[in-house]
C-alpha cells in the first residue's frame, strides 16, 4: 500500500515502519521549563526487529485460539500481540545523571523546522522514498521511521550497551573483550526478552543502558510527520542498532501537550489526548500495534507536581535546591498514544474522615465471582498478570489518588472523593479484575477540551463535573473507569473502530452508576431508559448535521487493519476538526451493545463479557473478534439469525440511524421518568400561555421535584417551543434552581437564555463560559451548525440574528470569550 499524503486532507498519517522493527522500551529523560514552555532531554529506545516479533506472535495467535476454543478468529494481514512484562508498585532508588545536549565542540546547526539534522550525511534521506517502505532494499541502508511532529530533533546516537558493567550475562562469552554491532543487538535481544519474573532487573538494566555513552552518531532527517533514521551499511532491520539515544526538545505550540494556567492561575502543562497523540512529545512508534513498556525521569521545579502513566505512586527527589525529580514506570504492554504527563501545582485531596488508600481491600472470592477468574492461561503474552493473582482478582478498590488545584478542595471532597469507592467497586461487580493496580485522578485547567480522559492509571477529569448534584461526577467517572477495560487494557487494532472504546465505555456507565447507587433492577431500569432515550435525541441530531461518510463505524469495512508492507497507514478523518465533536461512535456503539445485552438478556450478555475481557485483555482486536466470540458463546434459539454479516451491515458500515434501532425505538413505550418529564412541560406551556396580568386569581401549577437527566430532558423539550416569556423563564430558573445543577443541565438552560434574550440571566452564560469549556457542544436541533467551534460559539449560533438588535448585554457577554460577533452576524443567513 503506497501511501501519498496530501497536507490538506483529513486524515492521520502513521508514517512508522513497524512491520519491519518495534520498540519494545522507552526510557525518557526529560527537564520541564515553564519559561520557555519546553520540556526537553533524551529518549533511548530498545529495539527488536521483525523476524523476532513475527515468530512470537505466531505462538500467540496460536495460544488464544486454544484459550477461547478457536472463538478468535482473527483473518489478520500481520499480527498484533507483542511480548512484553507486567509489574507491581516498585520505587526505583537509581540515581540518573544528566547528558550534555552536544558533546564538547560539536556545531549543529538548525534547519527552518529547529530539527538538528546532519545534512550532509542524510541529505538523501527521502520521506517520499522511504516512509512507505523502509525494509531491506538491496545496496541501500534500512531506515527506522517514526512518528513525530512539532519536535526540535537535535542529535541521534547508537548506545554502547556492552559498555553497562554485567552485560556480559546477555551474551556467550564471560568477558566483552571484542565489542561489535552484532554483540550489542544480541544484548538488547536478551535484554527485552527476559523473563516476567525478572521485571525488576530488567528495569535496572534499562536504566543503566540509557546511562551508557554512545558509540556513533547516526544520520536522521524530518518531515512534516516522521522522523528517519540510518546507520551506513547497515541493510536490515537485524543490522540496524537495537538501541539508539535521542536529543529532542518539543515547540511551545507543539500539539500533544498544552501549556496553559491552572484554577488557580499557576502554569501547568499537560497532553490533552491530542488527535496526532504524542508525537509532538516525543519520537515514538504510534500505531497501536507497537505495544511497548516505558520508564522516565522527569524534573522541574521543586514547587511542581509530575503525574504520569505509571504503576507507582512515585515521590519527589531533590536533587538540588529548587529542583525534584520524579520517576515512573510502566511494564504493562500499552501503545505510546497512551502515554500521559501532567505537571503543575496540584494538591492531593483526601477525604477528612479517612485516607484514600485505607480503602483498598483485599478479601477472599466469593462463590458467586469464581467466575471471574476463568482459571487458564492467559491469551497475551507471558507477564505477572493481575487476572491471574488471586489478591488482584478479589481487589474490589484499587488504590488511588486525587489532585486538583487547592481551590477546589471543597468541591472534591464533597462529590469526587466520596464517589471514587462506589464507582470502582461496581465496576469490579460487573467486570471483575481491575486491569491496573492503581489510579491517579486529577482535575484538569478549566480550557480541557472535554469532560474527562482515561490513560493508564491517570484519569483527568473536568472542573464541570464538580458542581451540582453527584449525578454528573458519577457518571463520568464510571464512563473513564469503563475505559481500563475497553480501550486501554483491550485496545482497538484500527484506530477508526473507535466505537470498541467509546462505545463500551458509554454503555458500561450506565449499568456501572446503577451498580455504585445501589438502585434495585426496577429504578435501575427506569433511569437506564431515559439516559437511553436522552440519547436517541442526541443520535437523531448527530445524523441530521453531521456528513454521511462520518457516520459509519467501520469506515474501512473489509479493509479494516490493514497497512502497508512497512506498517505505515491512513486514519480517515483522523485531523477533521469536525470529528473532534462528533459523538456517532459512542452513540451507535452504545445502541449496539445495548440490542445485543437485551436480546441476549443482561445475564448471558455479561458473563460473556467478562469471559471477553479475559480472553482479550493485554491484546488489541477487532470488530469481528467481539462478534464472533459472542455469537459463538450465545445459544443458537437466543441468535434469532444475529450473524457478524448482518451486524456489520445494519450497525457498523452503514451511515444513519441503524433500521434495527428505528424499528426497537417505535415499539418501545416510553418510560415512566420520560411521561413524568412531558406532564412537567405541559405544566409550562400552559404557565407560559397565561397573560401576564390575569382577572382572577389562578390555582399555581405544582412541580414535581425531577432528577437531573428529567431537567436535562425537560429543557430540551422547552427549546422547542417557539417563544418563552421572561416571567416563565424567572420562574423556572427559581423553581429548579438553575443556576446550581450540574453543566448538563445548565448548558441547556444557557441555550434558552440566549434564545430568548433574557438578559436577567446574562450572568449564568458567562459563568457557563468561564467555568465549562469542557462541555462538548451540543447540536441545535434543526440547524446544520460547524462543529469546528467551541460551544461559547455555538450558543452564539442559539441567537436569532435575523431579528435584531441583538441585546448588547449579551454581545459584551460573549464577545468577552468568542472574539468578534460580527463574523457570525454577516455568515448567519
């Protein structure tokens, strides 16, 4: 597959060549400069070639058919599940010495992109020639390709791994009198293939080699998405050094990261879960097949905090007066676009009455969970894996903690502190092993692009979720928790099969805060329909404003997974900004599970999916990997002719809404909180309809007191009607206290605002504005409206600008935040 690039496309490039070599360890050796909004310093990376990883994989393929009696079909072009090693909290005491950017009289001298490249040597380094296949080609050098953008590369070296003192154990000979390129491949071979039960000296031993000096530059060149890199004569990827040290430094605007000022107006940088990932963090492999392990060092400012994806709870260093480091690994296979750092002056909040980590507990199993564990061996390759420690399988509450700016300590302890506990054990209820063995939450900057994040364990979560009832934190939170099953531990193969995360992740939320609230079946139910129908509005909307061809979840169809001979591949859509906002994946993924759990019944559906998450944890799938093992798991009478053909055909290949969903949505009746909410609105319609000065005295309407998503519901219906008056407005904003619900509702209530100029409630769309920009927009009902804009933007869209004036209390309201009005004014029709 021959992959030609046009920049003014939409789709994600990724340009690493991991057919031919993966990485199988990163070790980061990074400094964090708030002045100059830079974080800079060494990655070294431990490679394997392809003929090694291929053999493995084979044994792999061949395991995971035996464990799920031949339910994972894969049809695969190349295979995905990579060796590598798992770990319990382990604190590191290594001290790590600082590099020198350039060695004593070296000249670099940067390009126009501030990328170092020896020029002269690797001037005939072509990303045209080489990205697209990069294995041996003859008389020419094999090129290591990755991904990355947005980075100052400064200098690429071959590590000398033989020169680490009792290296000598990872060859045949007891002493390394002769030191040749070959002995340091077999090194490194030996090194990344060691035992699972040797994790803790496999992490020393890659500390140490990223320590040891180098023993050659190598040639490298840039585009606008790799980086490429050769060494001469080298021809293969057997050939080419299997570790190899990076000098980089990333762009103020470079784009995996954002450098912005916290609640408390103090700097804090942090990845934003970026559409191109990490690759303007650091030089890495992106496709997710290059599942790898990392361990790093990082240091800033004493006063600083460093949250990273790690199994540790790691602790400050000083190492001089001023300046700490913090240091984290992770030995669990994950792909790079998983990596995530944030620094910044965070507080740990812990609930007054006790600690947070006194509620982990271990205790025995129970009759009624002996089958979570699913007694076997594991389908992924050999690490101390949590589903297979009893100690893990009955850990109800993993270990956690929570940061947040300190001026949120009130709202933390009120709502998320109080939730976590609940949240993780239902979803230990429905699922069994937590996949990690411990979780860090931290309440991002008020600018997150959305209400929460999930990266191995770290979560970010927004200021949104903090304010109102408990209904929002709740949800969201089991929403991210869903996501260390589905989307983390099991990962999608293609990135475009984005429904296998979000999704299960939607779907899984529900029946999690039903678990964490303890409803019985019965309210459980009755609130799981209205969320469902509040979704069927939303789904509705989604179809009618957003292009055909993005609202298809299998985009590729048969094609899906496939890559080039190098590895390299295409994201559709993968750089639309309309697709940022786009919920059809986990809106048609959550209709999806949810036709499947209710025709299968909830009973089967989930001891098949905690069979699923057993057989596929720690691996990457497909479509047809879910589908297959849960046909072939299902009793043929409760099938009723389901196939994976006709799955695809209805639900994930097609665009709209899936005829199965229209014809379930027309005979289901509508639930009892959904009646309750429509007698509410015509309550107000006639409170509306009332002159404003009445002859006799009128009976007051009574209200009935409405659950969050009742409100969320109750306002949707009023901005359909065409005309509300301030009194009606006044009256609802006292009646439900508005101006206190959670971001949901008060989203929807700032939309009745602007639409009906009410300008007594200006002040609630400003607060909204400052304090919510996590709120992903909503689409207006009955308007095509450009996705690409925040929602501050969309709710200017909600004014009705073919009837001016507009108020100027709203302009100076808005402009405040959206810049010039008068743009949207002369587009508007």
């Amino acid at each position: 597959m021959d992959i030609q690039l046009d920049p003014a496309r939409d789709d994600l490039p990724l340009m690493a060549n991991t057919s031919h070599i993966l990485v199988k360890h990163y070790v980061l050796d990074l400094d964090v400069d708030f002045e100059s909004q830079v974080i800079e310093g060494t990655i070294v990376l431990f490679l394997e070639d392809g003929n090694r990883f291929k053999k493995q994989n084979s044994s792999i393929e061949e395991a995971c058919q035996s464990e799920s009696n031949k339910a994972c079909k894969f049809g695969m072009p190349e295979p995905c599940h990579i060796s590598v090693t798992n770990a319990r909290t382990f604190s590191s005491e290594m001290d790590y010495n600082d590099f020198a950017i350039c060695s004593k009289g070296e000249k670099d001298t940067p390009d126009k992109d501030g990328n170092h490249d020896n020029q002269e040597h690797a001037s005939g380094i072509s990303s045209s020639k080489y990205c697209c296949d990069t294995g041996n080609r003859g008389s020419e050098d094999f090129v290591l390709v990755l991904d990355c953008c947005d980075l100052s590369v400064l200098k690429v070296e071959e590590v000398d791994v033989a020169a680490v003192p009792g290296m000598e154990k990872f060859t045949r000979s007891p002493k390394l009198t002769v030191v040749s390129e070959e002995l340091r491949n077999q090194i490194v071979r030996e090194l990344v293939t060691l035992p699972a039960d040797c994790w803790r000296e496999q992490l020393d031993y890659y500390a140490c080699c990223s320590q040891a000096p180098g023993c050659g530059e190598l040639l490298f060149d840039t585009d606008s998405w790799s980086l490429q890199i050769r060494k001469t004569g080298a021809q293969t990827a057997t050939d080419f050094p299997h570790a190899i040290r990076i000098w980089y430094k990333t762009k103020p605007e470079g784009r995996s990261v954002t450098w912005t000022s916290d609640q408390s107006d103090r700097p804090c940088v942090y990845t934003v879960g970026s559409p191109i990932n990490n690759r303007a963090l650091f030089p890495c492999q992106e496709p997710p097949v290059a599942m790898s392990t990392w361990q790093a060092t990082v240091r800033a400012a004493a006063s600083y905090v460093v949250l990273m994806s790690g199994e540790n709870f790691a602790k400050p260093t000083q190492l001089w007066e001023g300046c700490s480091s913090w240091y984290y690994y992770v030995t669990m296979p994950m792909p790079a676009s998983t990596f995530t750092i944030a620094v910044g002056c965070w507080t740990e909040m812990k609930l007054e009455t006790c600690s947070s980590n006194d509620l982990a507990t271990e205790r025995p199993l129970s009759p009624s969970e002996a089958d979570f564990r699913h007694v076997g061996v594991c389908s992924h390759m050999e690490y101390p894996c949590r589903f297979q420690n009893a100690s893990a399988a009955a850990q109800e509450i993993i270990p956690y903690r929570v940061f947040a700016p300190v001026c949120l300590k009130g709202a933390c302890q009120e709502t998320l502190l109080r939730l976590i506990p609940p949240c993780l054990s239902a979803a230990h209820s429905v699922l069994g092993t937590h996949p990690f063995s411990r979780l860090d939450v931290l309440i991002v900057p008020a600018n997150f692009p959305s209400l929460g994040m999930a990266s191995p364990h770290i979560m970010f979560l927004s200021q949104s979720i903090l304010t109102g009832r408990s209904h929002l934190c709740g949800t969201r939170l089991c929403h991210e928790i869903a996501h260390a099953w589905f989307g983390l531990a099991i990962g999608a193969r293609d990135w475009t099969e984005e429904w296998l995360s979000e999704g299960f992740a939607t779907h899984l939320e529900d029946v999690f805060w039903a678990a964490a609230q303890q409803l019985d079946p019965r309210e459980a139910r009755e609130q799981q329909e209205l969320r469902a129908c509040l979704r069927w509005r939303r789904l509705q909307d989604e179809m009618r404003c957003s292009p055909e061809e993005m609202q298809v979840l299998r985009p590729s169809k048969d094609k899906t997974g496939h890559t080039s001979n190098s590895g390299a591949s295409v994201i559709k859509q993968g750089l639309n900004p309309e697709k940022i906002f786009m919920q059809v994946h986990y809106l048609k993924g959550y209709f999806l599970l949810r036709f499947l759990a209710k025709r299968f019944g909830d009973e089967t559906y989930f001891s098949f999916l905690r069979k699923f998450v057993h057989t596929f944890h720690g691996q990457l799938i497909l479509s047809q990997d879910f589908l297959q093992m849960l046909l072939e798991n299902i009793p043929e009478e409760k099938r009723l002719e389901l196939s994976v053909e006709n799955i695809y055909q209805d639900w994930l290949e097609s665009s709209g809404i899936p005829k199965p969903l229209q014809r379930e949505r027309r005979a289901e009746a509508e639930c009892g909180l959904a009646r309750q909410v429509r007698a509410e609105v015509t309550k107000w319609i006639q409170v509306n309809r009332r002159p404003r000065k009445r002859k006799r005295r009128v009976k007051e309407e009574v209200f009935e007191k409405l659950l969050p998503d009742q409100l969320v519901l109750l306002l949707e219906h009023l901005l359909e009607q065409k005309t509300l008056s301030p009194r009606t407005l006044q009256s609802l904003q006292r009646t439900y206290h508005l101006h206190d619900q959670d971001a949901e509702v008060r989203h929807r209530w700032c939309e009745l605002i602007v639409k009906h100029k009410f300008t007594k409630a200006y002040n609630s769309v400003e607060r909204f504005l400052q304090e919510d920009q996590s709120r992903p927009p909503r689409l207006l009902r009955q308007r095509t409206v450009p996705t690409e804009l925040p929602a501050e933007a969309l709710l200017l869209r909600a004014v009705d600008w073919t009837r001016p004036p507009v108020p100027t209390e709203l302009i100076s309201v808005l402009i405040l935040h959206t810049g010039s009005v008068q743009q949207e004014q002369e587009s508007s029709p």
